[in-house]
C-alpha cells in the first residue's frame, strides 16, 4: 500500500494550489479527482469563461486559470489520480488513515477535502423536446464560445450562472434570448447591469421555455408568457441552461465529519480542521461563520490549513512555516 504525507481529495484550483503548496513545505501529495482532468469546474463547466477576481489577473479564463494551477503543482511532483473517487476513511492505531478510493488504497496521516460542491449533474431544462436536442443544440455545458459566433442564442435562467453565460455569448452571438420565469432577476446587481447594457441582449421576462421544436438548427424555442398571453416562438441555432447543477458528496457523508447544511463541512477557521483528528477542509466545502465562496477565500484557506497539517504530519516541525523566500531551493528544484 502506498503512503503519502497527504491525500488531497478533489483537483480543482483549491486542491492544486494545495498540492503546489504541500511540495513546497516538503510533503508528499496525492490528488484524488473524480473528473478525467485537472481543474475542476475551471475546466470541466466553463473554460471560457472570464474570471475577475483572482489576485494577479486583471481577467484571465477558467481555463488559462487552471492551466498555471496545474502547472504550479505539478512543478511539485504530487502523484495523481484522475478518474477515481474518494471512497471510505478508515482511522488506524496510530492516528493515520487508509483512504479508499474506486481504484486502490493509501495510507495517509492527513487529509484535505477540497471536492468543491462535490459530484455535479445539471439542473434539466423541464421544457418538451430538450432532451432530443441535447448536445446538438441543446446544451448543459456550452461548447467553444465560438461556435455561438454570428448565430441566435436563448439562454434560460436569471442567476448568475445564466446572466454569465448571457454575457460571455454576447460577445460572440448576434442575439441573445435571456428568458427567466421571474419578472426580477436574482443575479447580482452589477452583473445584471452588465448584461443589459449589451444591445444584443433582450430579455424575456416573466417567460419559461415551455417547448423545443424543430428537426435541424434552427430550433423552435417556445416561450410561454406567465402573466398571460399567447405563447411565443423564437428561431435559435443553440439553447443554453443556466439552471446551475445538483452536486452530491457521495462518500464524504459516511466518513463521520460534521456537516453545516447539506453540502458544506464544519471547520474551526483557524486551522481548517474538521471534527476528525487530521482531516482538514478548505475552499468552498468549507463553512465557518462568514464565510465567502470565492476562489481567491480558498486559496487563503490553504495558507491557514498547511501550518496545522504540517505539524500534524512532522511534529518535529511544529510552528510557523517558513516564509517562501527561505524555500528557494526547495521552489527551484527541476522537473522531471
């Protein structure tokens, strides 16, 4: 059985600045990801995407985001496991952990849970016809943006997933269609100002897409008004949800930590350790009063967490981590 210093269960930019940091502090690492690549949700639901709230970025897109992630850690030498996921945790004798995975075992004494929202599956559009389309026209997760260039688009929702994604296909669309079964939009307010300043933008609204028709693009987008009125049919080439996704934590539940609500773990923010001796949580799976669930607050959480695992893994070294300027020959190592 392999042993690690660490299993870090979940490959998303969370995860990977942990792993990065990890080889930094002299400790072995292994990422667990269910996904078949690094990056989480940067890569896996919106790549292009730009994203306005990382130090260091006036914008940069998920996907360029995850690619400097993955080459971070990967400067680190972390093993990795893509494919797989984290199954039971198993305490031992002498306080370490033999962490389960679908595909084999390691034994672990600390572990850092930074699955995200866990597992992920869309919200299905609940209008006639959506699913013979999907794919072809109908989409979960957005193909290249470019692919919407010069073509008419109707995205459904009006959080913030859905005004994002108006905004994104905006800039390559020649309309947008954003319809929402509320007259308000729930989006914050600066995106939604955002987006309807946009002259290729037009909203639908109280309306929900009742009905996809058609054999070939374009599509037949049937729009029911809510306040009455007779329904409306819109010609598109794509239909894109932004109804957001179910996530489930699968495993996570049976491992014995405690939960604040149904999928978030209970830290003290001190330290980002769990109820569990040696387990540590951090990114958006992580709850402590005031918490805020941006990428930029994990990364931070990371900071706070590797100073307790650390000392749990190597007593010895027990106090504050040295700073990076003192790690140069530690950060500069070649790669192979």
């Amino acid at each position: 059985m392999e042993r690690f210093d660490l299993a870090i269960v979940g490959g998303g930019p969370v995860g990977l600045f942990a792993a990065a940091m990890a080889g930094l502090h002299g400790l072995g690492a292994v990422i667990v990801e269910s996904l078949p690549q690094l990056g989480g949700q940067l890569t896996a639901l919106y790549p292009e995407k730009r994203i306005y709230d990382v130090a260091g970025f006036a914008s940069v897109t998920a996907q360029d985001l995850a690619r400097a992630l993955v080459d971070q850690a990967m400067h680190h030498r972390p093993a990795v496991r893509l494919g797989v996921t984290a199954a039971g945790l198993a305490p031992q004798a002498d306080g370490s952990y033999i962490l389960a995975t679908s595909q084999d075992e390691f034994l672990v004494p600390a572990v850092l849970v930074t699955a995200g929202l866990g597992a992920f599956t869309p919200r299905r559009l609940p209008a006639e016809g959506a699913d013979r389309f999907e794919g072809r026209g109908v989409y979960y997760i957005p193909p290249s943006l470019s692919e919407f260039r010069g073509k008419d688009v109707l995205v459904v929702g009006g959080g913030d997933t859905a005004l994002d994604w108006a905004w994104e296909i905006a800039q390559h669309a020649r309309m947008v269609h954003l319809v929402h079964r509320r007259r308000e939009f729930r989006a914050q307010p600066g995106v939604f100002e955002r987006v309807k300043g946009l002259h290729n933008v037009a909203s639908h609204t109280p309306c929900e897409l009742r009905a996809v028709l058609g054999g070939e693009t374009p599509l037949q987008a049937v729009l029911a008004h809510l306040e009455g009125g007779a329904d409306e049919t819109i010609a598109v080439q794509a239909v894109v949800s932004g109804l957001g996704f179910h996530a489930q934590l699968g495993s996570l539940k049976e491992w014995g930590l405690t939960f604040q609500g149904a999928h978030a773990i209970a830290v003290d923010p001190s330290s980002m350790a769990t109820n569990l001796p040696g387990v540590f949580a951090a990114g958006d799976i992580a709850a402590y009063p005031g918490k805020v669930k941006l990428i930029a607050t994990g990364f931070g959480e990371v900071g706070i967490a590797m100073g307790p695992i650390r000392a749990h893994v190597r007593p010895e070294l027990k106090g504050a981590l040295p700073h990076s300027t003192n790690l140069r020959a530690m950060a500069d190592r070649p790669q192979v």
